[in-house]
C-alpha cells in the first residue's frame, strides 16, 4: 500500500480554521483511510474552514478527487468552504482535466487560501 502521511494543525479559532496536509500518493487502496482521517478530524475539531495542503501529494486517483467533492458539501452544508492550496503540477492538472477548479476552490499558497475565506465569518 502507498504511504500517506496526514497531519493537522488550527490555524485561527474564531471562526475555526484547520489545516489539513496531505502527502503522499491517495489512490483506492489508502482512500478509506483518508476519508476516515478527514471526517475524525471535522467532527473533533468542529472547523468552519478547512484548508487541504496538498503540497506533497505526488498522486491522486479517481477516488481521491470524488472525496474532494463529499468533503466540499460537507463544509458547504456547516457554513463553511474547503479550500485546496500548494498542488503538484499533475495534480493541478489532473483537476483541470476534470474541471474539477471550477467547483473546488483552488489557491496557489496558504496566504492566497487564507485569502479566499469569507473575512466576516
């Protein structure tokens, strides 16, 4: 099985905003395990905002990129957003191809991602 590494960190408490960086290669082998990690962790940490650094995620499967859209509803429906920042070039890529960049939101960096939140929530 690929090795993933998942890690979080608060970033700003009122309103909550986490991190959540994933790194690695997510493909349907080690999806259940991601999306067991995301849904732990919003439900212990009760974010309003959830930022995905996927700065050191080498490869994404089909599985990974539907979980993206589960977990974009799920913030949507607290009131919140996911936002996605730090993408290797082929997951970039392989986001366009899909056209998933115009559903998701999608940042070049942490401070253009803490930039896309809403400043009043």
């Amino acid at each position: 099985m690929p090795v993933l590494e998942l890690s979080q960190q608060a970033l700003r408490h009122a309103p909550k905003v986490i991190v959540l960086s994933i790194a690695g290669e997510a493909e349907a082998s080690n999806g259940l395990q991601l999306e067991q990690y995301f849904d732990q962790v919003v439900q212990a940490e009760q974010p309003r905002h959830v930022l995905l650094d996927l700065s050191g995620l080498t490869f994404a499967g089909s599985a990974f990129f539907s979980s993206l859209l589960f977990w974009r509803e799920e913030m949507t429906g607290r009131g919140g957003l996911l936002v996605l920042y730090g993408l290797q070039p082929e997951v970039a890529s392989t986001l366009r191809i899909l056209t998933l960049d115009r559903v998701l939101t999608v940042r070049p960096d942490r401070q253009a991602a803490l930039l896309a939140l809403p400043r009043a929530a």
